[in-house]
C-alpha cells in the first residue's frame, strides 16, 4: 500500500480537466467483445481499471489498442478464443464481472472467477454480490454453475426474456423508487444480454443512470431497435452485430471530487471542457444537496465553477440508486463537515462505503455513526500530524481533500486505490498548489 504525505494549508487555485466516465467503460467494453466487429471508445481514461480491462481481453484473444495519449481503445474481438476470465486479474477489478455477458454471447462459454474493486459490499469482508448477474443470465437461457465465488456458464445463443428489474432491488422507503446494490449491475447485465438475444426482449423498471444510457445508445448504434419508455427498455436482439463507435461523458464522480476540493478548502477552481447538460442531467440529486448547502453552480461557455452564496439549510441524505451517486457520498460528508448546520448520511447502496468516516475521526470529525447512517456535526477536521489508512477508492479521495484543509502534515495510506478511478489526481492537485 502506497503512502502519502500532505501538508496543508495551502492556497489552491487553477484550472482541471476530467476524464471520460469510469462506471460507463466495463459494460460498454464487455458490448464490443460480444461484437461481430471491431469498435472504438473515445474519451477513455488512462487509469488502472481500464488497462486492466484491455490486458483481460489481450489474453482472451482479442486485439486492443489503447492510445492513452488520444484517450481511445479500439476493441477487435474477431480473435478471441479463451473463455476463462484470468482471475490474477480480475481479483484487481469489479469491472471485470461485466465481461461475463459479453464473452458469453461471443463465444456461448464463460468462466469468471472472483472480482475485486473496492470492499464496500456485504460481504463478510466487503465482497460485492454475484447472484444478481448468475440469475440474469439464467433468465436469458444460460446455464449457470456457481463454487464458491466461481461462475462458469454456457448458452448456445440467448434467448429473449422480460425481466423485471424490481427483483434485484429494494423499495425506498417514502418514494417508492427502487434502490440497493444488485439494481445496477442487474440493468446493465440484462441490457448486455437482451442486444445479443434472438427475439424482442423487456427490461422493466430498469437502473437509468448516464452509465446505463451510455450503453443503450452504444447498443442503438449497433443498428439494434431499442426503445426506453419511462419505465421499460425493449429490445430487438441481434447476436450477430456488428462494432460501434461512442464517446464517453464526463465522469460524474471527477467532477464532484473537484466540486468538493473547490467548496471545501473555499479555493477558485474551474473544471474546464464539461457539457452543461450531462452535469446537470447526471449531478442532479448532487446539485439538489449542494444548493441547499447554499452553494451554486456557474457556468461560462463549457467551464464549471462552484461558489457558496446562500445561507445553508441542515441536509439529510439518503443515498440511493436514484439519487446521489453513492461514490459521491464521502465528498457530500467533507461539505456537511464544512457547512452552519451539519446533517445526516443515510447509505442504501454500499453498507461499507463508510469505512473513510472513522478515519476522518482521527482528523478531528465529530460524527455519530451507526451501521446504515452517519450524523455529521459542523465541525472540519483539523488535527495535523496524524496518520490515516484509505481502504476504498472515493474514500481515499476524500481523506487526501480533508487532509489539504488541514495546516500541518497528514500521513495517508492507501493511496494507491485512487490509480482505479483518477488518471492522476495526485498530480493535478500539485498543479493547483497542493504540497503533496
């Protein structure tokens, strides 16, 4: 585990630019390998969950080619002759359980062994769940063996089916919107299976966050009839069809790390070259908090600010699969932190993306805790001196933001997790000022 140190303190300000969106890539790569021909995917971002990728699917036999340099990976699947997901690999990523439906339209065989990523599920030691994705693939006529944490299937083509997403979710409740860890990764396995099935099939009640638009429109550019009403996706299957070419959005989650580091240590940054319309389409449950934070968004032409402007209300957030990104929730906890009134964190996604708030503790944070939600006192952590160990991805970004509020030096472990989600935000963060 790579180490850090921070001194803090200082005066950030400058310009960022973000990457392509992370969450999009796994299910759109796992798309191309399930292609008849080569695709391409513009604006991809050069970190270690996407190389990882692109090696998984060298050593299956397909031809990847990624130019970090011009932020594309060209995808030739026309090659790809094992079916046994390395699992040296794998281990590394929860990308890699998206492959699973692509290798298996491609090539009618699968085996993928265990995933990584970051241990926020709930598992006894923080393992994301499997049996959403075995059921789906179940109901597309697969069949699906499972040992252990090992899926091993085989379809001779999909079939179509209708499936209902409301079964791999939980109810809110107050809203009656769908929520919980199985819901997303359920919707994008049914979409990968559905583009690749013979026959019109129904995905009802799907997750309908940019990742899942992202691929139903790469998957409309594949010349497949697929049509999304308000509360159902259907699909005209092609198996045999051919490659696409797409470009990814922002990332959403880049973004609000910047909005966060901006609101936080009060420092004039603008994120630069960002579509007003994704940001507030995909941010708009984030947006929603920050106002009533007493922050605005400003735009000029494609550049994005942030300023406080009015007086804070008291915030209490349910993270939900709907609502705010629960990657987003460790940077809506530093601003509670920072804000007149505190608030509360309610997470019904990831039981264990909390793992950061006993960290910020030792900072200085005043929180109460239980085992779904945190109550955060306004209060900003500023113990200096101390040392501090990341055990997830956001969490480790969040600590590295706190840590840059602090006057004197913070001692942050763990820092490698960020390399799976920021081309370089380490190195960004020196740009701006930041004494790292």
């Amino acid at each position: 585990m790579q180490e850090i140190e921070v001194t803090g303190g200082n005066r950030l300000s400058g310009r960022v630019q973000v990457s392509g969106f992370k969450h999009a890539f796994p299910p759109l790569f796992s798309l191309a390998l399930s292609s008849s021909e080569p695709s391409l995917i513009k604006n991809v971002p050069d970190i270690a969950d996407i190389r990882i990728l692109g090696e998984i699917g060298q050593l299956l036999g397909a031809r990847i080619l990624h130019e970090p340099e011009k932020r594309t990976m060209y995808i030739d699947p026309r090659g790809l002759s094992n079916t046994k997901i390395p699992e040296n690999l794998s281990t590394l990523i929860h990308g890699a359980w998206y492959l699973a439906p692509g290798l298996l339209a491609h090539s009618g065989h699968v085996v993928l062994g265990e995933t990584g990523g970051c241990k926020i599920g709930g598992g006894q030691g923080g393992e994301r769940p499997i049996e959403q994705l075995c059921t789906v693939l179940q109901r597309f006529g697969a069949k699906v063996e499972t040992t252990r944490n090992i899926i091993q299937a085989t379809v001779p083509c999909f079939s179509s089916a209708q499936i209902d997403m409301a079964h791999f979710a939980v109810v809110e409740e107050g809203t009656g919107k769908l929520t919980g860890p199985l819901y997303s990764g359920a919707t994008k396995a049914a979409l990968l299976c559905a583009a690749r099935a013979e026959g019109i099939s129904e995905i009802i009640h799907p997750y309908s966050k940019p990742d899942v638009v992202a691929l139903v429109e790469a998957i409309k550019s594949q010349q497949i009839d697929i049509e999304w009403e308000k509360d159902r996706i259907v699909v005209a299957g092609k198996p045999d069809a051919g490659g696409f070419e797409t470009t990814l959005g922002p990332d959403l989650i880049e973004v609000m790390t910047y909005l966060a580091l901006s609101a936080y240590c009060n420092a004039p940054i603008s994120i630069t070259g960002v579509s007003r319309n994704h940001i507030e389409t995909g941010l708009s449950a984030e947006i929603a908090c920050l106002e009533k934070l007493g922050y605005q968004l400003q735009w000029k032409d494609n550049d994005l600010t942030i300023t406080h402007l009015f007086p804070a209300s008291q915030l209490d957030i349910q993270v939900t699969s709907h609502g705010i990104f629960s990657d987003n929730q460790p940077f809506m906890a530093l601003l509670l932190m920072a804000s007149q009134l505190g608030g509360s964190i309610t997470e019904q996604v990831w039981v264990k993306r909390f793992q950061y708030i006993e960290e910020l503790e030792k900072m200085g944070a005043k929180v109460i805790r239980d085992a779904k939600s945190v109550e955060i006192m306004p209060y900003v952590p500023n113990k200096s001196g101390i040392t501090v160990q990341a055990s997830d991805l956001r969490g480790a970004a969040a600590l590295v933001i706190a840590a840059l509020k602090i006057s004197g030096k913070t001692k942050i472990g763990g820092i490698d997790h960020l390399e799976r989600g920021y081309p370089d935000l380490l190195g960004q963060l020196r740009v701006l000022g930041a004494k790292i």
